[in-house]
C-alpha cells in the first residue's frame, strides 16, 4: 500500500434489484471498491447471486435495525419494531438505542441472524457496517463485535468521522471552515472516537478515518467538487469513503433521499475524471478485503 490507501464502499447493496445492479456497474467500471449487503432486503438474494460476478469485490454486511422487516422471529425482538411489525427508522430505534442494555439480548439475535443470514447466501463478509451507523452506539457495538468474533469476521468500519483540511490548501485557508464544521459536531465526534477506539481495543481492523464525500474542506457546493476536495483531504494510513450509488425500478419505493444522493452518487462513481484524479493524487484505491 501506498502511505494514504482509500476505500470507496457503495452502502445498500441487496435493497432493491436496479440499486444492486447500479452497485456492481459502479464496481466493474468505476471507483467502488468494496459494498455491504442489506440482507433482510427484498433483492438480497439477488445481489449475493449478482456479486459472484465480481470477484474483486468485497462484499460486507450491512447491519440493519431502522428499515424493513427483522429476520428473527417479531416476538423475539418486539423492543426493536414498530407496529407493523417492521423496524421503526432511525429517528425512533436511535431514542431506544441510546437506552442502552436492556435491548442488548434483542440487538446480538438481529445481529446474528442477520451475519447468519449473508453466510447461507453465500456471501462471507470481509466486513460490517451498518445502516445509519447504528454501530456507533455501544449497546449494538458490542452486539456486534460479539457476532464478528463468533463467526470470525476481523474488519469493520469505523464510527470515526469529522471534517479534514485538504492536503493542497494553506491552514489558514482551511482552518475556518474546518473550525465551523467540527465545532458545531464536537460532541458527536467525541462520542464516534470512542467508538473508534473500543473496536480497535477489541481487536477489529478498522479504517483510520471515515467519510461522506463532503468531508474535505474548504470545498465547493457542487457532489464533485466535494468528493475530490475530500480525495485530497484522505491522512496517510487506510481511509472509507461511502457513497451511495443506485437506481430504483417499479417494484421500488423509494424516498426523496434515495432519489437526490443516487442522481448525485452514481455519476461520480463512474466518473473517469475522478478514477484519475484518485491515481495523480498518491492515494492508492484498495478494499476491505485487504486492509
């Protein structure tokens, strides 16, 4: 590896058909080098069959408790659903989440049902995540540093994420902006360095640094403008940048965050300009599978 390495991880595999499809374009043509597998989504055993295809990629686990149905039984995790029977979204699991350890028992059975779940599909995940970082709040942490260990899973990523002075400018040039951004998140990236260092105490192999693309500062409002001013701002060691390729069919339904970040993501990720742009700049593409 060179001294800065970078992954580009395209998040939602398995949600739906034409998302997964859109996934492996972006990998077979673009920038993504690694992805994460919803497997209690309706395309899972689509995606899992699909990424066959592509041996280089790396394919992970997405960790989902906001979105879709549970794979253990409802009575089962009953703490963890809304009424129908389906997880609630982020807005009401994270006030449950932050409770803490009396959900821990319902949160390790989703977790292990669903890492169960991408192994029978044939998938052996070189990694975890999850879905809206669910894993920054310990009570799921721990649940799933407990899973990975049980079924030998080594690499996550990690909860650590805050805005970075691009490599090219001045300090003084990025010291406000980076000043305005980190400020104003300082308790939460407090809280993810935490995360970061627990699962490193626990023997987890992690990226030393986590990013959306407009994470680089100063940059522009423009998605491209933003994702090369966060290339530039990647510290030596091994970085994540996630991204959310996708498309949606019919069969879909997708909300105005899906539709506006897939029209912004998936262009970039299959932007030339910007694969040679990651070349010329020293930083070197790599995946989870060889972190």
């Amino acid at each position: 590896m060179t001294k800065a390495s970078l992954i580009i991880n395209a998040d939602d595999f398995g949600w739906g058909r034409k998302l997964s499809d859109t996934i492996l374009d972006c990998h077979l043509h673009g920038i993504v080098t690694s992805t994460t597998l919803m497997v209690n989504m309706p395309a899972a055993e689509y995606a899992a069959k699909k990424a066959m295809e592509a041996p280089e990629l790396s394919v992970g686990v997405h960790l989902n408790l906001t979105e879709g149905p549970p794979l253990s039984k409802k009575e089962l995790v009953p703490d963890l659903l809304d009424e129908s029977g389906n997880f609630p979204g982020y807005a009401k699991i994270r006030q449950r989440l932050w409770r803490g350890e009396k959900y821990f028992t319902q949160v390790i059975r989703e977790i292990k049902a669903q890492v169960e779940r991408c192994l029978d599909l044939g998938i052996v995940p070189t990694h975890c995540d999850s879905h809206h970082g669910v894993h920054k709040f310990p009570v799921v942490r721990r649940a799933m540093v407990s899973v990975m260990r049980d079924k030998i899973i080594t690499r996550a990523r990690t909860t650590l994420s805050y805005h970075r002075i691009r490599r090219d400018v001045g300090i003084l040039q990025g010291a406000i902006p980076w000043l305005k951004r980190n400020l104003k998140r300082a308790p939460a990236i407090a809280s993810h360095a935490w995360g970061h260092y627990s699962l490193k105490h626990n023997g987890i192999t992690i990226p030393d640094w986590k990013a959306t693309r407009s994470m680089g500062v100063p940059c522009g409002p423009a998605p491209k403008e933003q994702l090369l001013a966060c290339i530039l701002a990647v510290p030596e060691g091994c970085s994540e940048i996630l991204l959310h390729p996708g498309a949606h069919g019919s069969e879909d339904k997708p909300s105005e965050w899906h539709l506006r970040t897939w029209e912004e993501d998936t262009p970039l990720c299959l932007d030339q300009e910007v694969a040679s742009f990651i070349q010329k700049s020293g930083v070197e593409l790599v995946s989870f599978r060889y972190l």
